[in-house]
C-alpha cells in the first residue's frame, strides 16, 4: 500500500509577516469620518463600488466602521455612487 506524500507549503512573500499599514485618521487624529469628505472616502472604494476592507486600506477597527457608515451615508444622500462606472 502506497502513502500519499504530504503536500508541502511553498514559501512565499504573501504569508511571511509584513509591515502593518498605519490608519490614515489616526496619523491625522480623526475622530469622526465625515461622510461629506468625498475626496477622502474615495480612496476607500473600489472601481466597482465596493467599500474596500482593512487589509487593504490599513484602517484601524474603529475608524474602518466609520468609514463604512460614512460612505453608505454618502451613497444615500447621492454624494457617491452605488455602483461604478
């Protein structure tokens, strides 16, 4: 009876541990994201619409919460769109 060799891991850049972005608000000592701010809350969408997560932007908890709640605020009052182009 044969054994199956054991896949190994490939090392590769993406698992090994990398430097940690820095949140923006907290640098600048936001304490509220304001969802009027379109210019600032463009950076945290993607072409499509989507509201980009913290892996990504390098948002703190905190203030990637108010990110979401401040773009889906200015997506109701037509600041920003739903979809994009």
């Amino acid at each position: 009876m044969a054994q199956k060799a054991s896949p190994r891991k490939r090392p590769s850049s993406s698992s090994a541990p990398g430097r940690r972005k820095s949140c923006h608000f907290c640098k600048d000592k936001v304490t509220e994201v304001d969802y009027k701010n379109v210019n600032q809350l463009r950076r945290y969408i993607s072409e499509k619409g989507k509201i980009r997560n913290r892996r990504i932007t390098g948002a703190c908890r905190r203030h990637q919460r108010q990110v979401a709640v401040a773009v889906k605020r200015a997506r109701e009052v037509a600041l920003l769109p739903y979809v994009g182009d």
